[in-house]
C-alpha cells in the first residue's frame, strides 16, 4: 500500500514554519505497514492542488493531505476538494453540534458564522470526528485512490491520524510488515564505518535495506526489512544485526527501536529508580528541556541550574572563584566541579555539566569558539571529556547536547554489564 | 524566478527525521524574490530521482536537491545527476586537495578511498566549494531549468546556501521584491479575528496577498507583497499596517520580519542593557534553552533554575515550605515567589518563572492537568497569569513557553511608550 502526504499553505513555501506534520504522519503510516513514497508540500492556489490531486490519481492509493481547512479566506482547501470529487458542501449536524459546543461550552464565545462553516463538507465525504478542534477530517475514495484531508494544527492532526485514520487503515486494508532496527554508533565518521562493514553490507538479502544517517560525531545505521512473514522478518534482522555488531562492537553504543535517546534514559531510569540533574552554561537548558520532555519524566528528572553567567555559577553552584581563576570558567574543572555540586543540590544519583563557549564570539573565558568541557557525576565520582564541536553556535549546542545524553547513556550501560 | 526543492532521503519518508533543510532554502530565496512553488521529499531510487527531475525539467528556473550525497553506498543523487545530464564522474583535483586537508589536516585520519571520491564531480558541473565538509555542491544547466546538488548534513547546506547559491542568483538572475509583514495578534482565534478584520480583508489590492497563521492562543496575520518597484510596495504595506491596525489595535502585540520573539526580545534587552533569568517547572528549561540560542544572549541572559521536583523548589529558590502547602505547588503565590527568587539569586531585572502541570498525569500537587501559572518579575514587581493549556504534554509546555515570552515582551513595550 502507497501512501503521498502534501501539505498545503504558502507559510511553508516561504520558509515561514517546518513542516513537522509530513513526519508524524510518515512515521504513523510506517508502522502499519504503509509506504510513503513522496511528501510534497504545494501553494494555497486551487488550481496547483487540483493539478497534484489529478498527478496522484490512481499511482497511490492513499493521499493524506493537511492544511488549509481553517475558517478564513485563505483556506481554499475544503472548496478545492469538493470541486475535484464534483461534490457540493453541506451542513453536517453532528459536526454543527461539535463545534458549538466547543465554541460555546468550553471557550465561552458567542458562535460566529465562520465557526459555524467549518461544519460545512462535501456531501458525499465520510467524515473523521475531530474531537480536538472544530474542523472534522475528511475522507473521499475516486476509483483507486482514497483522498483524506485534515486540519493543519499539530495536535489536532496527530488526534485524526491516531484515533481515525490509522484503526480505518489498519481494519480495511492489507498491508505487508516493515520493520526497522536503528544501530547507534559513535565516535567514528561516516564513511569509516561505511569502509568497515562493506563486506557485510555487500551480502545483505533483497529485503534488508541500509541507510546511513550520520549526524556530527555519530552515525546510526538503519534497517529496515519488508515482506509478509513478521517472524521471518524478525529473525532475518536478528542475525544480521548480530554479524554487525561482532565486526563495530567498539563504536556501537546502543540499539534504537521507535524511540529517541531521551526516551531510553528515562527508561533505564525508571527503571532502575535513579535520579538526574543538570548544571548548564553553554547548552543553556536544553539537556533538561530534552530530558524534561518525555511524559513521566518528574519521576527521575529534578532540575537544573543554568549557570549561563560566570557568578552564577559561583553564587548558585558554589564553584569556587579561585578554581575560575586558576582553570578557566571553560575547562574540565570547572565542568567536574559543576556536576558534583548541582548532584549534591539536587540530591540525585546522575548529574551532567556542561561548559564551553558555542560561539559566535568568546565569552567570559579565552577558550577557544567551539570548545566543551562535558562532565558527568555517578555514584561513583565524575569523569570529563572535552571537546571542539567547531561552528556554528547552533550545531554546538546541539552537539554537546547529544554527546552528554550519549556519555551519560554508556555509563549507565557499563554499569549493567 | 520559480524555483522547486527536492530532499532526498528515506529517513524523510519514513518520519524517523523531520526536514528542516527545505525551510532554511526557501526562506534564504524568499529574501530575494525567487518564489517556491513546491518541496518534494522522494525515496532514495534512482528511477524515482529521475522521474521527479524530468518533471520539472522547462517548468521551474530552478531546483536545489539536498541530501544523497555521502560516500556511502545508499547515496545515489551523485550518479543519478549524471546519468540526467549524460555526463561522466571525474576527478576534481581541487576537491581532492580540499577533502584531503580537511580528513588528514584537520581531522587527523588516514584518508580512505570513500572520502576520496567525494572528489568525483560530474565533468560539466560547476562546484560549489563547500568549505565546512567534503562533498561539494554542483551546479548544472539543462535547457531551461538549473539543478543544483546539496549535502543534506544542516550546517553544509547552509554553508552552501549563504556563500555560494545565493550570492550566484542574485548575480545572475533578475528578480521582483517579496515583502513580508507578519502581525502578531494574541487572545483571540482565528475565525474572530477574520471576522473582525473581513472589509479591511477584501479591500486589499491584488498585489498584496493575507495568510492567517493560527497556533493556540495567537495568530500571526502576514500580508505579502510583490513586484518590481520595492519603495511602492513598501509604502503599501506600510499603508495597509496602518489601517489595520486601527482595527484590531487591542490583540497586536507586536511586528515580526525575519525575526522570532526570542531575537526580538534579545534586541531589547541589549540595546536597554537589561538582563533576565528564568525559573522553571512545568517548561523544565525550554525558555532558557530559546533565549540562550540566540547568539550573543550571553550579554542578557543570566541564567535558570530548573526546579522540576517541589524539594529543589525549596532547597535551591528558598520557596517556603509552607507556602506550597498552603496555595500547592502549582499556584499563583509560588510562580510568583519563583520568578522573585531567581531575579534575586542571578542579579536580574527580569525573570520569568513557571509552574504548571503539563500532564498526562497528575504530579506532586493536585492541578488539573493543562494548568499553568506563569509569572513576570520586572524592576518594579511582579504579576501573574493563570491559563489551562489543555493538552497534549507538548502542546502544554510549547503554549506555556511562547506565552510566558510574550507576556514580558508586552511587559517591555509598555514600559517604552
């Protein structure tokens, strides 16, 4: 089964926001078994969706299409649908009763006519209860392609994708398995790795396919097995992954199904119900912000102290001036000393720190543009790795970011072993 | 000048990552008027590489292809490029010296024969020099239409985008100005606002194109302008600005160009040399990691305290204990007492603190999931706002963030007129 997600609206085109829904959608598709074999992402102009709808016709059989159904003049959407299907809008009176009953009942508004028409819809639709928003969703069979339209707003996308498209896909249509496995690595570039497993890429089945999605310091290896047999599958990937890791078990730092990094911390923490906190000056929050993010997450995470100021960390994480003075606010002191205090404040089992200088310019030390000092505090005592993440300030951030969840992440690993 | 991006990649298609790529390029042509009619994110096939190129082959003036171009065997774009143009791979002995440098020079590695054949270049192209990493970017012509191949690794293409595609088009390409004004409204939802603003709405000429860009909470009106004579479009819209603001004078809380609200209020606080800090629960360090990317946010941002746990409250922001007993840790009188601790404890003039339930269960007080409280310290005080931002978790802490930014961003503008 083929699926092709577009996204309408000029404020992407214009670079104006990311497309972040085509990626939700993908990934829901994907773990039923539906393959996305283009996202395209078009003007609000009629005739442009008409012309993609009509590309599409009977080379797909699913077209996903979000944007554009809100209530004003620029939504050209629903309009556009009804031409294509030659269909005529009509009041919908459950959707009519939805709608005034959010309007009305929960945001204590006087409903006015534009609310109303977003209970207009093509007659011959079947229509997606959106239980989150005011505009239902919307879905049309021509011949051999079915046509579903959805609101553009995140949350009320992923309610329609979750709660109606993906159970009415799953009860009405076959679909084969694919099944992914994501091999972390670290430490080793791109094209290293790539030199490194060539034999055992070279011999991979017909099913099995690989990607590599090297990122700055790391490489994740994906790969992904499609067909009909789930336990085959299974195995296939199994014993593949098991050849893998004999020849790169030294870079290979962990296994990836669906979930991300911050996720699997938190499950180890969970788990093993230990605690963490943070102490950041040049990732400024964003190691919590990440860790904080995972629902549950209170459970383990307590807090940090963003000592973005030199005397913040002196006032706040009780560093020492002198150590300041002697090893610079940037260095592997200062680092160490960061992750044992915000530990000590915070009462937990795990801290990290992290100092360095993300650039553009040099801050309140000479380290150089780029360098971090990351320091991580176990039960144990505390270790640190410096490094230069070069430029720019952003990829710095981001950097430091990943390989603190990454140091952190093995040494909790190693401790299992 | 019409112009179409293509993004390579299964990891696109499968949603395991987002496209940002696209945003970035559209954006940089947006500033100098060459208009984006269409993004497409297709499979890594070399048929399916080929049939989209043919498409746009005569259509579009140009179309910039990120991704595909690693020394890995799952990396097609390069081969497929020259099959398209007929033309062969050959040796760039300048790319050699350059990915060389940069392996042996700069990366301390022995050189192997992957990275050396990020040296082969199809034999007609131009290359683009892309001095942050290995694979260039190429330039070629076919009739009517310019193909360029980009690195998909972010900080390249940028690399590339900024210092070499822009700065060809503009040489060699006449274009029309795009304009844009976007008019950040807040407190009321779309369909009142359209409702309120419909005459101004339908008297716009035709050069002048509105986009209502809803998110919970606000909505960002951008009006649009186009053609050949920048002073006239200018006057206009500065025009419509004018009467619509003498509409709905009472939701605009400000202007944007190109800049965000965090860019913004880094503007502010430089050019009146005030600082801020942040004290979070419930958004667990995401405003100090928006305000902290900024570059040059060093000058103004002291720091955060990130209290997630009710302990780390009272240990390190000296709430007292019975205050959270009395009115709980999710109340009006603990923000508040937060956002004046942390202005005190980082020497600030501002602070923002947070405290709220982002859910999906109930934490350490019994706030209906959704809850948030969010208050401003300013040099002469502080107050608070109460709001339910619903949910899903992420929807909370994203609602809970830009909210709290704009609240002391109102807060600053009212203290300059």
């Amino acid at each position: 089964m083929k699926a092709t997600i577009i996204t309408i609206g000029d404020e992407i085109l214009i670079g104006q926001i990311v497309d972040t829904n085509s990626a939700f959608i993908a990934k829901s598709l994907d773990k039923i078994g539906v393959e996305v074999n283009e996202m395209i992402s078009i003007t609000d102009d009629k005739n442009h969706i008409l012309d993609t709808f009509t590309k599409l016709q009977n080379n797909v059989d699913l077209v996903l299409i979000t944007g554009g159904l809100g209530p004003t003049k620029d939504d050209v959407t629903k309009k556009t649908f009804c031409d294509y299907f030659e269909d005529e809008l009509i009041v919908d009176q459950k959707v009519l009763e939805h709608v005034t009953e959010l309007i009305e009942g929960i945001f204590k508004r006087p409903i006015n006519q534009m609310n109303k028409d977003q209970a207009l819809v093509p007659s011959k639709c079947t229509i997606l209860h959106n239980a989150v928003g005011t505009a239902p969703g919307m879905w049309m069979k021509k011949e051999n392609t079915v046509y579903v339209s959805l609101p553009g707003v995140p949350y009320e996308m992923k309610y329609l994708v979750e709660n109606e498209i993906i159970p009415k896909v799953v009860r009405e249509y076959e679909r084969p398995y694919i099944l992914h496995k994501t091999v972390l690595t670290h430490g080793q570039g791109e094209s290293l790795v790539a030199e490194r497993i060539e034999d055992w890429e070279n011999n991979l089945p017909e099913f099995i396919k690989l990607a590599y999605l090297p990122a700055p310091g790391r490489v994740r290896l994906r790969l992904s097995a499609r067909g009909k047999d789930k336990g085959f599958l299974e195995r296939a990937l199994e014993e593949y992954l098991a050849s893998l890791d004999a020849i790169i078990n030294d870079i290979i730092v962990g296994y990836e199904e669906a979930n991300t990094i911050e996720v699997v911390l938190g499950e180890l923490f969970t788990k093993q119900q230990k605690t963490i906190a943070t102490a950041e000056s040049c990732t400024g929050g964003s190691i919590a912000s990440l860790l904080s993010s995972v629902p549950g997450s209170s459970a383990y995470f307590r807090g940090s102290v963003v000592s973005y100021a030199t005397d913040v960390k002196i006032d706040l994480l009780n560093i020492p001036p002198e150590l300041i003075t002697e090893f610079s606010v940037v260095s592997a002191e200062v680092a160490s000393a960061m992750a044992l205090s915000v530990k000590k404040l915070m009462k937990t089992d795990y801290a990290i720190a992290t100092t360095g200088n993300a650039g553009p310019s040099k801050g309140d030390s000479n380290a150089e543009i780029g360098a971090v000092f990351i320091a991580v505090a176990t039960p144990n005592g505390v270790f640190v790795e410096e490094f230069n993440f070069g430029q720019p300030r952003e990829k710095v951030i981001d950097r430091a970011l990943y390989k603190s969840l990454e140091m952190l992440y093995k040494e909790i690993l190693k401790k299992q072993l």
